[in-house]
C-alpha cells in the first residue's frame, strides 16, 4: 500500500518531494487535478466533490493514507471527506490535511503576531483561526487572500507573483514576526521571500509535513506496517504540459 498525495496543482509535488526525501523507503502515488485548477476561488461543494473524486481514484491505486497536499481543500471540506470516507467508502484508509500541523509548527515557536497568506477560499473559512484558538488565545493571526498567486506560480512567473505580493502585504509585514504560506504552492516562494524579508520568519508546509508525518506514521503501526517500500513513485495529472514535464524532471528525475 502507498502514500498518496492529493493536490489541485504544483504546489502538492513540492509536499511530496519533501516527504520523500526524508521517507524514501515508501510507495508514493500523486494525483494533481490540474485541469480543474485553481480550487481557490470555487464553492465549497465544488471543491469537495472534487476532493472525493481525487481522493477516491487514489485509493483505487493502493493509497492506504491519502494526504491532501491542499489547504483549499483541507480548509472547506477535510471534515466532511474523513466522515464520508470513514462511513461510506473506506473505513480503514485515512485522509490528513496539511493546516493542522502547520498551526501545531507556528506553535512551537515564540511568535505571536503572525500573517497568514493563502486562497480566496482558505482565508475565508477562517479554519487556521479556528484551529489555532482551539489551541491557544496567545497568537494574534492576520489572514490575507491572495488570489492572484497561484495562477501565477503554475504558469512559472514567479518574479510577477512576488512583486504583487509585496506590494500587497507591504504594510502589513511591518508589524509581523512570522508569515504562513498557508498554500502550497506558495512554496515555491520561499526562498525569494526569506531574501526580501530576512527578519520574518516563514512558515512553508514542505518543511513542516515531512516531520510531522513521520511522527504520525511512528504512532499508528497499523498503518505503517501495511506501507510497501519499493520507492516506487506514480505521479498523476488531470491534464499534463510541458511545465509539469519539466518539474517532474526537476524534482523527481522523471
Ligand atoms: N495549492 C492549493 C492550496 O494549497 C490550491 C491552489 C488552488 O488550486 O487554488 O490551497
């Protein structure tokens, strides 16, 4: 049985480069919905039925755990597809999302005034709000819809997306210690951002997840000892092009 990876786009395939990078030894399985990208700005019910398709096309390929590389998703439907999966479709499978331990990391540090950047869809449900409070009333969140990023970042223009962005969030990181990239695909603006903005400490879920999971995985055998461990590694789109082409060879040698 495999790990599987479900995102709308790019941006999950920076998740699982990451997780397999420090977990080589598992069967990984992809399904990026690219022809249905961006999920930001949909409904809710369109995103979940989206979800569940994806989802369920994975476990059909041997997925045991399917981690939804997605905030978009895990923000509007994450609830509502483990309860359906879990009393419909595959009770012994599992679904994670990708918020809950990003706001378990912004814990484990010192900030207290934290921006959060992410979809249309993910500011609006309040979900990181939501899940924080649930932990602590000591962080002050700021969460601020950025939807023209992903667009931008799947078509490979990244230099446009941040100079929007800073101009975008330009008052608002004065009075910040920590950012959230509560997007995946905004991942892929790491590196520029932590240049512009050395004292801001940036939080990007491929460097958040990989841990996480593992510990995950170190507390229920049940699932792990059924994982096979060929390094074998699917990757799956809606819709293919030369830009997915390349990252898989940038990314994945393939
Ligand atoms: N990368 C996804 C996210 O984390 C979705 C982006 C999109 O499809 O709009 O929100």
């Amino acid at each position: 049985m495999k790990i599987g990876f479900f995102d709308s786009g790019l941006g999950g395939l920076t998740l699982l480069k990451a997780v397999r990078d420090l977990l080589p030894q598992y069967d990984y399985i992809y399904f990026g919905d690219t022809i249905n990208l961006p999920y930001g700005n949909k409904s809710e019910d369109e995103i979940y039925q989206l979800a569940f398709h994806g989802i369920q096309k994975l476990f059909a390929m041997d997925a045991e755990l399917v981690i939804i590389a997605c905030n978009t998703v895990s923000a509007e439907s994450l609830r509502r597809l483990q309860d359906t999966i879990f009393n419909h479709t595959h009770p012994e499978r599992r679904v994670l999302g990708v918020i809950i331990p990003t706001v378990e990391a912004v814990l484990e540090t010192e900030a207290r005034n934290v921006l959060l950047i992410g979809t249309k869809r993910t500011i609006e449900s309040n979900k990181y709000e939501y899940e924080l409070k649930k932990m602590t009333n000591t962080i002050r969140l700021h969460a601020h819809a950025t939807p023209y990023l992903v667009p931008l970042i799947e078509e490979h223009k990244s230099d446009e997306a941040i100079n929007i962005l800073r101009k975008d969030i330009e008052e608002k990181v004065g009075y910040v210690e920590a950012l959230i990239l509560g997007c995946t695909h905004y991942t892929l603006l790491k590196d520029a951002l932590r240049v512009i903005y050395p004292e801001i400490r940036i939080f990007s879920q491929d460097e958040i997840i990989p841990e996480k999971l593992k510990n995950y995985l170190s507390r229920h055998s049940e699932i792990e000892s059924i994982l096979t461990r060929n390094k074998s590694l699917t990757i799956l789109l809606s819709k293919e092009s030369e830009r997915y082409n390349e990252i898989k060879k940038v990314f994945f040698g393939i």
